[in-house]
C-alpha cells in the first residue's frame, strides 16, 4: 500500500518472520516432496494467501459493512473450496453426529465468521502490513495449544523459531515498540 511503505529493514523483517515460521514448521528434506511431507508447504501457501488476501483486501476498499464482506468473502471462498475438492476427487466419509455437528457450527460462526470479522476491522483500523503480523503468532499458538493438548513436544528447534519469529516482528513494528517503550519510561519517571 503507498501509504504503507515498507523499510528495507521492516521488509527483512517480514522475511525473518516467514523463516521464523518455516523453522516452526520443521519441514523434513527426505519427506519434502512426498505427500508425507506436503503440510509445510500448505502451510507456505496458506501464509502467501493470507498476505496476499490482507494486502488486496485493503487495495479494494468497499463501503461494504465488515460482516457483509466477511460474509461474501467465506461464501465465495467455500464455493472454490467444494469446486477444488470435488474435482480432486474427495468424498465426505464421515458419520454426522451431534458432536460433528457442533463442531462445525463452531468453527463456523466462533473461529470463522468471528474471527474474520475482527480480522477485516484490524485491517480498516492498523493496515493490511501490521494486520499480516498477527499471521505470525499462529504457528506459536498452534505449538503451545499442540503440547498442553495432546502432549505434542516443543522442541529447541521451535523455540528457535518463535524467537526468529519475535525478532522479525520486532523489527518491523520496531517504531511503534519504541514509542510504546519511550511512553512507558515517561510514566514511570513521572
């Protein structure tokens, strides 16, 4: 976006970010190219997607309520979802139960539609750059809740890539951390 011009050091730091995320997903050089190996790279286009999403998002401004466009948005999305998997191939082969049923009524209304909502009114209200940030923190998020869940392990190589995770986020929203720091050592000395 003009109005949202990247440094060549916040740019650097967008791309620790994004190794930050490739190391937490620990991809396996032998299993890369198999479909063993085919979750880093969903995860790969599932960041692309989102920047892309978040930075076209902001170009194409509407007058557009935010739950209307998140609600276009989920619709289209869905469509070219089913389109895609029933050209793979792929069939539903799942008993529907109740607790099927709630499950998708959450993830539908709660994690979906809620959370997209809030996601499209960061983007009006920060910018598309700093709303992509928040892209970072899920392969945090998705670590912890793995290890306190299901007892996943968190390893020395994850904790490395949440610190070059942290480390890129710094660096690009180093401004406002410096601000945010300077107001905070005002406060005190006050």
């Amino acid at each position: 976006m003009p109005s949202e011009r990247l440094s060549p050091l916040s740019v650097f730091g967008v791309c620790l970010g994004i190794l930050g995320v490739a190391i937490v997903a620990n991809p396996d050089p032998d299993t890369l190219l198999s479909a063993r190996g085919i979750g880093p790279w969903i995860l790969l286009c599932g960041a692309a997607c989102l920047g892309l999403g978040t930075v076209l998002t902001r170009r194409f401004e509407t007058t557009l309520p935010t739950l209307v466009t998140t609600s276009w948005g989920l619709l289209l999305g869905g469509l070219f979802l089913h389109v895609v998997s029933y050209g793979l191939g792929e069939r539903v082969s799942t008993a529907w139960g109740s607790t099927l049923l709630l499950s998708v009524v959450y993830l539908g209304i709660v994690a979906t539609a809620g959370a997209y909502s809030a996601y499209f009114e960061l983007i009006s209200r920060i910018g598309a750059v700093r709303t992509a940030l928040v892209s970072y923190v899920v392969p945090v998020v998705t670590a912890i809740a793995g290890w306190v869940l299901v007892g996943e392990t968190i390893t020395l190589h994850t904790v490395a890539g949440f610190l070059v995770i942290a480390v890129g986020f710094a660096l690009t929203e180093r401004r406002t951390l410096l601000s945010g720091l300077r107001e905070r050592g005002t406060k005190t000395d006050a």
